[in-house]
C-alpha cells in the first residue's frame, strides 16, 4: 500500500478525461485512484458519503466504521480535496490508477487461456464457468447434481451444483458473485468444488464427504457478464429502473428482511447500495429466496462469499444495538475460521463481529435474511482477500492462495460448529 497525503497527489496529478470506452468498448478507468479516508465523526461520514451520489466522479469500494475507501475520478480530485478540508479529514492513496491494475489483469487472463483449459491461474467467465460444471457433472455423476436457482432479469440461467457423498448429512450453502466485480469470489467457489472431488487429502475428504454442499458459483449472472464485457468495476443487477436512467439494485440489499432500516440501504438508483424499488424487485433475488426455503430444512450453514477486507460477518446487519441470540456462538465460530488462516504460512489476519457492529448498516443482505427469516442459525459474509492493495482487481495469482484460505478455514468454521451442536439433522430431513 502506498501512502500518500491527498494535496501531494493534487499536485503532481495530471488532469485527463474521466472514464471512457475504449477501442474494445469495454469502461476504461484511466487515473482514477483508490483513496483511504479517514473519518471520526457521523457528520464527517455523512458528508464524505455524499460524495457517491455523483457515480460519475466518486465510487464507493468499502466501507467501515470509521473510513471510506473512494475511487476517484482524475477530475474530481479537487473536489475531494475541498471536502476534505470542510471536513477536517484525511485521505492515503490505496491505488494510483485503477486502469493499470485491470490492464494487468487481462494480460494475466490472456495468458492462462492460451492453452484453452479451465484453472486457478485467471478469472473464468460466466460462459466458461458452466462449460466446466457440465464436465464435472458428466465426470461425477454418482455424487454431484446439477440445479437452476432461476432466471436473471436479461434470461440467464442461474446455475448451481449440489455435492452429496452420503445420506443424511449436514448441509452448506454457499452463495458467490452475488456483486458482480467480485471475481474471486467464483473463482474460490469453483477451486472449492475441484477440491471436494478430486482431492485426496484426508482433511478435504472429511470435510468434502461428510457435509451436503450446494454451491452457487454466480448469483449475479447478468452483472458478471457485464464485468467481464463491459465494465469491470460494476457490481449490481441489470435491471432498469421504472424512476431513473440508472441500472440495477444491490442485490444483497434487496431481500426481505429489516430492508432499507436504519440508513442500511440507499434509496437512491444511482447509488452502489440501492435496495431497490422493493424487496426481491430483482429476479435473482427473487428466485435465490424461492431455492433457500426449499431446500431450508436441509441447510445448517450459509455462507455468502464477497470481497475485499478480510473479515468474517455475521447478522445483525440492520442494528449494531442488539445482537442475535446465539451471537457468542458466531464469534466463537468466525474466531476459529480467522485462527485456522493466520496458521497458514500466509500469515492472512482476518477480523469478524457484526455486519452493523464492525462495519455500518447493511438491511436486506443475504445473511440477515437466512437467519431471521429462515432460521439457518450459523449465517455469515466471508469478505476475502486483501485489506486495500488491490481491492476488487484482485491479482489472478491470489486466487489459489486466498481459496486454500478459504478451504482451512471453513474446515475450522464447520468442526467449532459440530462442537457446538449446530451440524444436527434439522426437522424434514
């Protein structure tokens, strides 16, 4: 991470023309930057958030309880500046040009698919994704079952894969991708899969066979094509708003629990958090709920997959108030989740508490939904790799590192919930 104060920036920046289409008609996003500012009061945040209703110049890639990371348009650097003086904040520049690390992106991309074959060593696309999954079906047919969570809003199918060596046994459902720039959040997903049936290891083969797993690689169809296609820093739906020229909602601010309280959720269509007009508005959404409750009587875990931050959240998303009632159960659970990855000799620290506690309000997310509304009592966000180097342009190279992390510590996460009486046969199995 580099860390540079916001006036040295403004006076060696050179001011270009914001985000444009290039030659492949894919958003570029030459010198736009990466900023962490630094907050300490609710009227500083509520006027550094202002910020992201203008989409053009200002986006938001994280947030927590006391900074912002803004992605910065070259020619809104002195606005930001004038903010930050009316605010008395700071800022420390994460990434120079968001371009750069795209371009390095593709270039890595392009060179792992030379040889045409499925991997860990790029970022697949929709289409590749479930090429690869009908292979793995055909290949294991004996312990793996295709399913169709739905149709998107533009008519793609939302596909799934259910992995059961056994009967009666505890069931895991992952969700991935449901923000579409998110990408090594399906490219952990799919690693997870190749693990769960082709590794030999003992520890894989206990936690791959004693657990029924269904996995979504990619929720958000539509917004991941457009990633790939498009713009590579989109990360809601694709659906036209009835009041606004703007696209889509946050997916994972569209379900129907606690939706839009305590400022979880913007009302705004232009904002990267809109909830929607309503919830389950969008049909992903819509159609995910639908296969959660009926499937619910067979699911002890939910685990939804996002980046960036490293950092394991659990319900309450709505409040940071009040606290679920098997909340000292959770931490327990995420703490061994976070013990089992810092023991790796990547030496990764990841932090965990409540969605609202350790972050900000976030109404109608996945997690609160299958808890409150579902009763799947151990229900978490896992936000992968890294704290702010990268972001969502996550290196390819960190794919195999950051889905090992992943396998040992949900490995961690499901023994601390047997131990804990949370792995049982629920009623209607």
């Amino acid at each position: 991470m580099t860390l540079v104060t916001l006036p040295l920036v403004l006076a060696l920046v050179v001011l270009v023309q914001g985000a444009s289409f290039g030659q492949d008609e894919r958003l570029r996003y030459d010198n736009y930057s990466v900023y962490k500012v630094k907050f300490e009061t609710r009227e500083q945040r509520s006027v550094l958030r202002k910020l992201v209703e203008d989409r053009e110049n200002f986006r938001l890639w994280h947030e927590a309880k006391d900074e912002l990371h803004l992605m910065v348009s070259p020619g809104a650097f002195g606005e930001l500046g004038t903010e930050l003086q009316k605010t008395n904040t700071t800022a420390e520049l994460f990434i120079s040009n968001v371009q750069e690390l795209i371009d390095t992106e593709d270039a890595a991309n392009r060179k792992a698919s030379r040889d045409g074959s499925f991997g860990w060593t790029k970022y697949n696309s929709l289409a590749e994704i479930y090429a690869w999954l009908d292979d793995i079906l055909a290949a294991y047919p004996a312990i793996t079952e295709s399913f169709e969570v739905g149709q998107s809003y533009e008519g793609r199918t939302i596909r799934g894969i259910k992995i059961s060596y056994k009967s009666n046994n505890p069931g895991v459902l992952i969700e991935s991708n449901i923000h579409a720039r998110e990408w090594i959040t399906s490219a952990t997903a799919t690693w997870l899969i190749n693990e769960f049936l082709t590794s030999t290891d003992k520890l894989v083969r206990d936690l791959a066979e004693n657990h029924d797993w269904y996995i979504v690689p990619v929720l958000n169809v539509d917004g991941f094509v457009y990633t790939h296609e498009k713009d590579r820093m989109w990360r809601k739906t694709r659906q036209p708003s009835e009041i606004s020229s703007c696209i889509g909602a946050d997916p994972n601010r569209n379900y129907d629990s606690h939706w839009m309280e305590n400022d979880g959720a913007s009302s705004n269509p232009c904002a990267e958090d809109y909830g929607g007009p309503k919830p389950f508005s969008e049909p992903e959404i819509q159609a995910m709920s639908e296969f959660v409750i009926s499937i619910k009587d067979k699911i002890n875990v939910l685990l939804a997959f996002h980046s960036y931050s490293q950092l394991l959240l659990s319900p309450y998303g709505h409040t940071k108030e009040e606290f679920p009632p098997n909340f000292d159960d959770m931490m327990e659970v995420a703490q061994a989740y976070g013990d089992a990855v810092e023991s790796l000799p990547y030496g990764t620290v990841y932090r965990y508490g409540s969605a609202a506690g350790i972050l900000y309000p976030a109404s109608g997310a996945t997690i609160d939904w299958a808890y409150n509304e579902q009763g799947v009592q151990i229900s978490y966000t896992i936000e992968f790799r890294d704290t702010g180097r990268y972001g969502f342009i996550l290196p390819p190279v960190h794919i195999v590192p950051n889905a090992e992390e992943a396998l040992i510590g949900i490995t961690a996460l499901l023994e601390k919930c047997k131990d804990l009486g949370y792995l049982g046969l629920k009623t209607g199995l």
